[in-house]
C-alpha cells in the first residue's frame, strides 16, 4: 500500500525522537479496513535497528487479563502468586523488558486493534508510557476510534496518547487507490477506478480482497459492484474453490480467533490431512499470514474483517463442530470453556453448573474478572430464569472487584430491577463504595430485609453482614452498632476471601473502639516481630498492625510493617486499596523526618487512587504540604478532607485530620486562627471530636490537646493529656510529649517556672524519634527559657531547633527563628531546600538516589524504568551543579548527621 508523505513524516520523525531517547507514543485510529494493520506493518518495516514487541487485542467475548502483556513477552513470574493484580504493579515487568532490550537498540512497541484488547494490559500501557522519561521508546497504537464501547481504560489511555503525534486514516486517498489499482491492471482508466473507489468507501481492505476476488477487468464490466456487506458471502465464494483441506485450515483459524496459532493446532482442530500444502496455498491467496517468514511461525487471517467474514461463511453446525473440537485441543481450563460455550445452541444447565464452579474457583483465587466472564457464561446457559438472574448479579459482583466500573455502570438499568434483592444490594453497595459514598453503601445495606437476609445464600449474607459493618465504620456509625453484623458474619459457613482485608480491618477498629485488650494484643502479637517473616497469606494482619503503628506515632514500626506490605503488592501480593497503605507509610516517614520519601509514598498511592481519593489521603496530604510552607496547597487539601468527613465522619480519619489541621496552624506565623482553631473542629465535626473513643494512640490527641491551650481550654487540656498517657502501646516519645504539652500548657496559664520544669524534663527525655515536634520543643524551651532571661539555655535550643527544622526542610519554622532571634541561631540559611529547583518526579529520584538505592530499586520502587532513572539523574545532576552521586549526598545531608532523606 503507498503511504501519504505527510503520514510517512509523522512516522520518521517518531521513530527519530525514539532513536534520541525521547519517548513516544503514536496513536494510528481509523475504522475497520482502512489500513491500521498495514501501517503499522510499514512502521516495523521502517524501524531499522530496533527491538520490536507486537501484540494484538483479541475480538473475543472474554479477553485473558494481561493477555497483551504476555504477548509482548511479559512474563507472570513478576507476580509471586502467579498472576498479575494491579496494572500499575505489572507494568514493571513491561519495564524489565524495555530495560533488557535497550542497550541493544531502541525499542519499538506495536500494538493493533486496541479496542478488543484486556483491561488490565491497557492500564499497564497506560502507566508505561505516563512514566517514561529519557526511554529510547516508541509505542505505536493501531485502534479503532472511540465508540460507545470503548473502556475507561482505553480512554484514559488514548488520552494521554493524545499528547503525542496521530495519524487518523480515513481510507485510500484517489491517487493511492490509482496506485494500487494500476499495479495489477496498467490500462485501467480513471473513471473505472474512481466508481471502485467509490463504492469501496475508501477502505483499502475491501478495494484489494474486490481486486484479489474478481480482477479488474471483471469488475469494471459489472453493472452493479458486489457491496462490502456481502464480504462473507465473497469469501465463501472465493474458498469454495479451494481443496477440502485449504477450506478447514482456514476454518480453523476463524474459529480459534483473530490471534497468531502454531499449524499443529490448527490442523487439529480442522482435522487437515496435509497442513503444509493448505498453508501455503492460503498465505500466498493473502488469506492467512505468517508472523515471521517460516515454516514454523505462527499464523492468522490476514485481516480481522477478513477472519470475520471467513468466520461467517462457516455453516452453522460446521462452526460448532470445530469450536468442540478447540475446545478439546484448549491449552486451558477458559479457552476450553469459552469454545464450549461458543459451540452451544441451546440452555445447557450442566455446562452452566460447570461453568458456575469455575467461576467460584476463579473468585477464590482472587481472580476477579476471569470469575465475572465465567459467571455471565453460566448465566446465558441458565435455563431457569432465578439462577440465571442469580448468576449474572454474582458475575458483576466479579466485575466490580475487578474495578472494570465502567462496564458494570452500563448494567445499572438492569441491577436496580433485578428481584435477587440480597444480591442486588450487594452490587449497588460496592459501587457505592468503589465510588466512596459509604454513606450510600451504608443505607443500600442496612434496607435489606431480615427475612430477605435470612433468605439469602450464605456467601451473599456473608457479604451483605460484612460489608454492612464496613460500611458502617467508613460513614462513622457507632461502633456498637458494627459488632453485630461482623458477629452474625462470623458464624456463617461460607465466608468469602474476596473480603478479608475487611474482615480484619473492621474487627481490628471494632476492637480499638470498645478498648478490648485483648483484641489489639492478637493484632500487635499474632504475627511475627520482623516483619518480613511475616507469612504472605497474613499480608493483610500485617497491614493492619502497620496501619495502627502510624495512627499511633510508632514511626519506625509502621515504616517496617508497611514497607513490607508495599513491597509485597509490587510483587503481586494483595491489594493496594486505593494506595492506603503508601500513604499512610508516606505519614509514618513524615512522622521519622523522612520528608522527601514520604513525597514519594504519597505520589505512588494517589497513582493507585480509583476514582476519588480515600479519606485516609485526604486527611494525610495536608500535612505533608504544612511543615514545608506550601500553605495554599494544605489549606486547598484541608478543606477538600474536611468536606468528605462532614458528611462521613470516618473517626480514623478525622483524628488524622486533626493532626494535619493543627499542624498547619502550628506552621502558620499567624496566632489568630490557632485560637479559633478547636472551634472550627467542633464547628465540622461536632463536640464528638473532642472525646477520645477507645484505644485510639496519643499522637492525635496530643494535637487536640494543643488545640485546646491555644483555645484557652486548659482544663480540657490536663484531660486531653492524661487520656493520651493511659493509651496502651505507649510510644518511646510519649514521656517527653506529655512534658511538653504540660509546659505549653503552665506557660499559657502564665506559670513559666513550671513550664520551664516540664520543658527542661521533655528536652531531656528526648530519643531519636519525630524530629520535627523534638525542634518544636526546643524552639518552645528557648521562649521560656528567654522569659527567665536564661540566654545561654535559649540559645542552645535555639541552635537546636534551627539545626533540626534545616535538615527537615521544615521552611516556615526556620523562617520564625530567623526572624525572632537576635542574633539569628547559627547554621541556619535563607533556603534551606537543595532540591527546590527540582520536579516532583526528580525529588523522587534524588531521594532515592540520597538513600543509598541502585537505578534498578529506584525504578522498581517509583514504577519506571532504569532509563527514566538515568534520565532523571542526569537531570538532577545538571540543576544541582553536581556531577556524581557522591556530590549529591553532600550536597543534600550538607554535613549534617543523621539526615533520612
């Protein structure tokens, strides 16, 4: 076929920006048979030197998720349970490979006919190219244009492709249809070739199978031209004049599917006597083609109108017989079963029934979307129309833990009707959920029936009680009111997998809320110290301590336990729920001084977000923003969380909440807000906020605590320590926080000398933990010890402090002293943030560089190539005036000790 010499610009100029280590992605959208497969066969011809990965999407009622990834040669072993779970996580693997081939050249990604491709892969996609930087890549994306069908994932996709070259073919232009005309007729004449051009609407694919089928000559003669919608029919004509066997190796490969097959299996399932004659006659008609020039290559039709029409001029019971035959040559449990169901005619309730069984097999192993296609299956094979409706509700539960929302969405109309009341609210609960409206999920629950509950399957009552009570915690119920529903689970004999993580999670809080020792213990005790003996299939305990470690302040526990759980999703293990555990890893480095990993924790889990960000995040963000001065941003975030827990007061997350929003007022110069600030609390969340609801830690209630001296409360402060002093689990830090806010508190009550007493006892008691209220501390003590004229004791602490908000980054702080002291505390500087003039992805990677970690654990860790590290690096490098990694350790720790950047 001639190409444009606008198209052919487009491709070289792609193909160059690739060569120089800019990645590219190059999108190629047009309808069926106008030519995407060809050029993309024309940028593989063009694309001297590099490494190239093809893969095709698959038209086919179910696609395998991550079969577009295993196409391009990712393998599965990335994933210690063997099959990949989030997107994010396997597109490492993607990664792996493009690292392997680069040095070998630059590398060319081919992907055709994106729109029937997996979800999964297409996030996968999605997430290489959002990443890359410095990668010696080019992703070509043949796909047919957007339609009402097309995922949210091919959207988010071709929208970030968006930003790169495209090339929209719209058919044969009529100098290009004269071309390839006048190369198998030369004597044609113009008018001739512009009625063929016409009728053929452009399509390059139509106007050569016309060619190939009737020549010229004969078509130029013909009163009325053979439409493009009887191509089936043409087909069967044009076959039907081949031996018996070129006419079953072509039916076979119809029926296996528009997808590269090795001859053997083909010839098994057409049953051909003599498979090499009938290849060769059928790749040199162009009816099938072979991946690579040889005998052994894998093949396919020519085309995927081409295999629909062969697929259509198959007789009927011809067809079926042939999928039962590849169903019997299936290399697995679903390619079996998907041909079996392709070959069925008629409800079959025992294909159904084993259908359904694998299905259940499937859920179980966490295989979310292979267990929703089983279930649908089963439920078109249902011949009793309850089990059907029953089957087709248990597949878009499937659906829904799958995340393909977007799917599920155009099911709604039919879910609101669907008389399986328990599985039906069930459905609309998740959603509620997926799209954190828990107060919604919360009263879809609770409106099931106790008799309609009570009439339920055992696992969908299982579901409905503990999502009830989950439910419950995220809309900020009582808790008494979730000890029933997670009894009632407990005692049901069909408990479901897909929901341990709550489970744990919600009798975990059940247990903190109703001060039961005993439980916190089991959660504290019940898995091993280290946390990585910890067995995988207790991955989700270990998340659980690790979460009660940051809400605690037990900094370096929770960085141990959460570490762990975030490497172990890298690997395929468990679910990151929208990030929750990066971000509350990102608070418990935040809490050790780790300023700069917890930016990169933070980023990495609001990339995990589905849909809005959890409340968990939300109440986190601001306060990674406050201790830095970026205050518009704190405050942009502050009242987006505080808009959230309004409505759904989640009590872990409002007590996160008051710790970001009290340390914002604490970095803020102004002293006019932190006096109204216990109000605004109480004015959002009610008086509620100021009672402290079972074992809930000391770190929050320490910042209540600090609220209350500045709202004059004292009293409620002495309260508000003590509670923060009985909490169990004490923290290393809590005798010399409990000081502290005493000090503050005689201070504000104008003792100074016993505010000087309990300053002198915290700065003694100091241990190497939460280095930024440790600088508050001095900072606080060089005041008192001010008022007492005590100048060598204030400026002691006040060196001190200025050290400790330096190395922190702690801008605002620093800025206080500096302007306060007279002199200013020594060592402190104007800008105190080396890698100010860096990008957030770049601080990520000086971080991890600062750190100690290899190209290939930073890439690992940030979810990018060893390329884009590089990249990065050179980046950072050139912006800091360093030229090596050791320069950039000095520069950034500048000669300070015990810097954890």
């Amino acid at each position: 076929m001639l190409w444009q010499d606008e198209q052919i610009s487009v491709i070289s100029a792609a193909l160059e920006a690739a060569r120089g280590g800019q990645p590219t992605v190059l999108s190629v959208l047009g309808r069926p048979g106008m030519g995407k497969t060809s050029l993309l066969r024309e940028i593989a011809v063009r694309a001297s030197g590099f490494n190239i990965l093809e893969a095709d999407g698959q038209e086919s009622a179910y696609r395998e998720p991550f079969d577009l990834l295993r196409q391009l040669g990712v393998r599965d072993d990335h994933s210690s349970g063997g099959i990949f779970r989030d997107p994010l996580v396997a597109t490492q693997g993607l990664r792996d490979l493009v690292d392997t081939l680069s040095p070998a050249g630059p590398v060319l990604i081919l992907v055709d006919d994106l729109q029937w491709a997996d979800h999964e892969s297409v996030e996968s996609l999605y997430w290489l190219v959002h990443r890359a930087y410095g990668d010696r890549l080019l992703v070509v994306l043949g796909s047919r244009p957007e339609s009402p069908g097309s995922t949210g994932a091919w959207r988010r996709l071709m929208q970030q492709a968006s930003r790169g070259p495209r090339l929209s073919l719209t058919g044969l232009s009529f100098e290009q249809a004269t071309a390839t005309v006048l190369a198998t007729a030369p004597g044609a004449g113009p008018d001739a070739i512009r009625r063929l051009w016409d009728h053929c609407a452009r399509s390059p694919f139509h106007l050569d199978s016309l060619l190939r089928q009737y020549g010229f000559t004969e078509l130029a003669a013909m009163r009325s031209l053979p439409a493009p919608s009887e191509l089936a029919a043409r087909m069967k004509a044009e076959l039907s004049g081949y031996p018996a066997d070129v006419v079953a190796l072509a039916h076979a490969s119809a029926v296996l599917g528009y997808s590269w097959q090795a001859l053997p299996s083909l010839a098994a399932v057409g049953q051909v006597d003599d498979p090499a004659g009938a290849r060769e006659a059928l790749v040199e008609a162009g009816l099938l083609v072979a991946r690579v020039p040889d005998m052994a290559s894998p093949l396919r039709t020519s085309h995927a109108l081409a295999r629909a029409a062969v697929y259509q001029s198959i007789p009927y019971g011809r067809r079926r017989q042939l999928h039962l035959r590849a169903a019997e040559q299936a290399g697995t449990v679903m390619e079996s079963l998907e041909h079996r169901v392709a070959a069925a005619d008629h409800y079959d309730d025992a294909l159904a029934a084993e259908l359904e069984q694998a299905a259940q097999t499937a859920h179980a192993a966490g295989d979310f979307r292979p267990a929703g296609q089983m279930f649908r299956w089963a439920s078109e094979l249902s011949h009793d129309a309850v089990i059907r409706n029953r089957r087709w509700l248990d597949a878009v539960i499937d659906m829904v833990l799958a995340r393909d929302v977007a799917w599920v969405r155009q099911q709604l109309p039919a879910i609101q009707s669907a008389p399986d009341l328990a599985r039906r609210a069930v459905v609309q609960g998740l959603m509620f959920g997926v799209e954190k409206r828990w107060l919604d999920a919360w009263a879809t629950y609770t409106s099931v029936s106790e008799a309609v509950l009570d009439q339920a399957d055992p696992v969908t009552r299982y579901r409905l009680l503990v999502l009830t009570a989950w439910s419950m915690i995220c809309a900020g119920r009582d808790p008494e009111e979730l000890a029933q529903p997670l009894t009632r689970a407990a005692d049901e004999p069909a408990p479901d997998r897909a929901l341990v993580g709550n489970v744990i999670f919600a009798r975990g809080m059940l247990g903190l809320r109703r001060r039961d020792a005993a439980a916190l213990e089991e959660t504290i005790n019940s898995i091993p110290a280290r946390s990585s003996d910890t067995p995988l299939q207790l991955t989700y305990k270990l998340a659980w301590r690790g979460s009660i470690h940051a809400f605690w302040g037990n900094a370096a526990a929770a960085e141990a336990d959460l570490a762990e759980v975030t490497t172990r999703i890298r690997t395929g293990v468990g679910d990151n729920s929208d990030g929750i555990y990066n971000g509350l890893l990102a608070f418990a480095h935040w809490q050790n001084g780790s300023w700069n990993l917890a930016d990169v924790e933070m980023r990495i889990a609001l990339d995990h977000v589905v849909g809005q960000p959890h409340p968990m995040l939300r109440a986190i963000e601001p306060v990674l923003h406050a201790g830095r001065g970026h205050f518009d941003q704190a405050d942009k975030k502050l009242r987006e969380a505080a808009d959230v827990l309004d409505v759904m007061p989640w009590r872990e997350p409002v007590h996160l909440y008051v710790i970001s929003y009290v340390a914002r007022l604490h970095a803020g110069a102004d002293p006019a807000p932190r006096k109204t600030g216990l109000q605004q609390l109480r004015t959002v969340f009610g008086d509620s906020v100021l009672t402290v609801p079972g074992f809930t830690g000391a770190l929050w209630i320490f910042h209540l605590a600090i609220a209350a001296i500045w709202a004059g409360d004292l009293d409620r402060a002495g309260e508000l320590t003590w509670q923060s002093e009985i909490q169990p689990h004490p923290p290393r830090w809590m005798g010399w926080m409990s000081a502290w806010v005493q000090g503050l508190a005689a201070e504000a009550a104008g003792a100074i000398e016993q505010a000087r007493l309990h300053l002198d006892a915290a700065v003694a008691g100091f241990a190497d933990d939460l280095p930024l209220y440790r600088a508050h501390v001095l900072a606080d003590h060089a005041r008192v010890a001010t008022l007492q004229y005590d100048d060598a004791a204030a400026r002691w602490s006040l060196d001190a402090a200025g050290q400790l908000y330096r190395v922190l980054g702690a801008v605002p702080y620093l800025a206080r002293l500096t302007e306060t002291a007279d002199p200013p505390p020594s060592g402190s500087l104007v800008e105190v943030d080396v890698l100010s003039a860096l990008s957030d992805r770049e601080r990520d990677v000086a971080t991890l560089l600062v750190g100690g970690l290899t190209y290939a654990q930073i890439a690992r860790d940030l979810y990018v190539t060893r390329a884009t590290v590089g990249f990065h690096t050179g980046r950072i490098y050139a912006k800091t005036g360093v030229t090596s990694r050791a320069e950039l350790i000095d520069l950034v720790r500048s000669g300070i000790p015990g810097r954890r950047n």
